[in-house]
C-alpha cells in the first residue's frame, strides 16, 4: 500500500475499483469537492487515474484478502480524522452456470462484492458521522435471478439485505446509505467475468435492456448523493424487471430463459 499524504481541509471520499470504468468516473465527478481516497488492486491503472488529480492518495488493496482489508482500514484511519463519502464500487462477476462453478469462485465474488464492502464500512463507521454517506453499488441481479450469474446474485442480494438492515439499525444517528441498483452498464467488471473454473469467460454476455456508459451512472450517482437518495434506479428496464418478478415470478422466469438461453449452452 502507498502511504496517505492526509485529507487537508476538504471532505474525505473513499472509492473502491477506482482504477477504471465506473470508480474512474465517479473520481472525476467527485474531484472538486472532496480529497480522494482511491483504492484498486491495479497499482499502475490506479496511479494513472490518480495523476489526474490535486488532492488525492491512493492505497492498493486485493479486496478478496481479509488481512489487505484490515490493513487499508487501519490506514485510512490512522491519516484520516474523519470520513464522509464512502463508495463500494468494486466488483467482479462471472458467467457460469451453478453446477459448473468451483467454490473457490463462489467464495472470490462473494469477497469482493459482499464481504468486502461489509468489513470496510464496519472498519471506517467510528470515522463516520450522520452527515457521511455510505454508497453501495449493487445490482438487479441482487433482486431478481440472472442464468449464469448464480454467484454473483448471491452476492448482490447479501449486500442488499446487510445495508438495507444496517439503514434500519443505525437510524438518523448513523451515515446515509445509498444503494444503486444499475442495469448493463459499458465497465471492465464485464470483460473480466470469470469462467466455472475461475479463467476469464470467452463468450460475451446476453444482454436484455440497454447498455449505459458509465459516465451517465456516474453522473445519476453524484445527483442521489446530493439529493440523500436512498435507493437509485437509474434504468426503467431493469426496475420494471424486478418489478414483474415481484409480482408474477414465473413469468420473468419464462421471459429471462427465453432471453438468456445462450448461457445455457453446457459448452461454455
């Protein structure tokens, strides 16, 4: 890890996969006002977004090691006096059916996408306030099942009922907590999909709905922070999705099979 050169004057904002796609550009929207934290496993990526940048400190972190964790959170606290923006954007994911995905790749997307946030934002909460944010990325995926996606809607569902309990938990004594809900969005967290075994997956993602830039997530996020929005549904595909699966289960079922064949493919 790099050491932090400290906070200054302006509000501190933590950013996780901030080396590139939607951490990159939520770095970019938030630079004005607040000194970034930026933390990524890719160090070099990491530095050439941080060199864009005045006041910024980055920390490289493989949020799939509990220990690497426990090592930022004692950093961020040690040079920091307080927190006041937290984002949980990193994330990866896989496109694998269930009966052909090895554990050990159960067990990294569940790290990084639920563990992970969940142990930093326990670690840094004593350097938060009421008036501190904490933003979640999750998915549709967390709300409704995606074939080939078992692990990574595991994931996104746990992190959706630790926060939305936490929010209950902690009341107007605690953060405010964001939880965004995207659809398809135009990141690497998709060209880095895992395969059963835990290689990169060689057949592109099916698609349903429309593909977004993260640009545009980034911006809606920066507008939610600023209004204390409490869940974000960016996408009306996607949200009415989760919707029809709420209400009449059996046919999303029908429809997202018919949608997502091509990922029952056993040859994959």
């Amino acid at each position: 890890m790099n050491g932090l050169t400290g906070a200054g004057s302006r509000p501190v904002a933590v950013i996780t996969g901030a080396a590139s796609g939607l951490g990159r550009d939520l770095a970019h929207a938030l630079a004005n006002r607040y000194h970034l934290i930026l933390v990524d496993i890719q160090k070099e990526a990491l530095e050439q977004v941080a060199s864009a940048f005045t006041q910024v400190d980055t920390l490289v972190c493989d949020l799939s090691d509990v220990g690497d964790i426990s090592r930022l959170i004692a950093a961020v606290r040690t040079r920091c006096a307080s927190v006041d923006l937290l984002i949980n954007n990193a994330g990866i994911t896989h496109r694998s059916l269930a009966v052909s995905t090895q554990m050990h790749v159960m067990q990294k997307v569940m790290s990084v996408d639920y563990l992970a946030p969940v142990q930093l934002t326990q670690g840094l909460l004593p350097h938060m306030n009421a008036d501190s944010t904490i933003v979640n990325i999750g998915s549709m995926a967390g709300w409704m099942p995606v074939l080939g996606r078992a692990g990574y809607c595991a994931a996104k569902s746990a992190l959706h009922q630790y926060f939305e309990t936490l929010r209950a938990e902690l009341g107007k004594s605690g953060p405010h907590i964001l939880m965004v809900y995207p659809g398809f969005l135009d990141t690497p967290i998709e060209n880095n999909a895992l395969d059963g075994v835990g290689d990169k997956a060689r057949h592109k993602r099916t698609m349903a709905g429309r593909m977004r830039s993260s640009q545009w997530m980034a911006a809606n996020i920066v507008t939610g922070i600023e209004k204390k929005q409490r869940r974000l549904f960016p996408d009306r595909f996607t949200a009415m999705a989760s919707l029809l699966y709420r209400v009449c289960p059996s046919l999303y079922l029908h429809l997202m099979r018919k949608k997502l064949h091509h990922e029952l493919d056993p040859g994959l």
